[in-house]
C-alpha cells in the first residue's frame, strides 16, 4: 500500500520523484526504490512525506482506495468511513471506526444539521450545544 500511496500522492500532486526526494531529503534513486516497493523509507522520512503531502503517517501507510471505493487518500483530518444503507424507517449505523474516532457510544444523543447544498452532517449533542453556549456568549446573548 505504501507503495501505491507514494506514486498516488506525488503524481497528484504534480511532482517528479526528484520533487519528493528534495523534500525528504533522499536520492531519487530512493523514491523510485520505495515506489517500485524494493525498499521502504525511514519512519523519520516517512513523517516528513506525510506531513509534504498533508496526510497522517497512518493513512500513507496503510491506507487502501481498494477498500474505500477506489478514491484516493483524504487530507489529514479527512475521513471516509464506507457507505452504510438507510433502513425502513430512515435508520443507519455509524461505522466502528467513525464512532470510535469520535467518542459516540451506545446512548448518546447526536444532532443531525443538513445543507441542501452540501449534505448531511452528524455531530455529538453534546459539543454541539457547546459551541452554541460559546458563540451565544460571544454575541452578548
């Protein structure tokens, strides 16, 4: 994956292999090596590849678009979770990982906000009505 994720990255963002190599400090020799999957950077060089293309050491690692329905590698901070089916009554299921991510445990309250324009978005109740109590605060009110 690590492989494929370099190619990827660096062809997305419009750079040459000696591009990536002036980043990180390296050969191009080295990042033709990484990408051909005949040797893998440091995790010192790793971080500095992440952090050149904006994503977590985690994602250039490990991250697979086979497994996220073929699209590329989100920014950092940036998650795609999968696709989930909306029940009879309008019901889904928030994946594992985003409910971990995010703290949201079996009974709390989420507040659903939608955008015509952009979709729908989930949030905790609870940080939702924090950030209300603070701009309401901030507004005199």
């Amino acid at each position: 994956m690590l492989k494929d994720n370099l190619i990827q990255l660096r062809k997305l963002h419009c750079m040459t292999q000696e591009d990536l190599a002036d980043i990180v400090g390296v050969t191009r020799q080295s990042v033709a090596k990484w990408e051909s999957g005949e040797s893998v950077p440091d995790l010192e060089r790793s971080k500095l590849i992440a952090d050149a293309f904006g994503i977590s050491l985690d994602d250039l690692v490990n991250y697979s678009s086979e497994e996220n329905l073929g699209l590329d590698l989100p920014p950092r901070g940036k998650h795609l979770f999968g696709v989930v089916t909306v029940g009879d009554k309008g019901q889904i299921v928030i994946p594992a990982k985003a409910r971990k991510l995010f703290d949201i445990k079996p009974g709390d309250q989420v507040v659903v906000l939608g955008d015509e324009g952009q979709g729908i978005a989930i949030v905790k109740a609870q940080n939702f009505l924090d950030l209300a109590n603070r701009i309401r605060k901030n507004l005199g009110g």
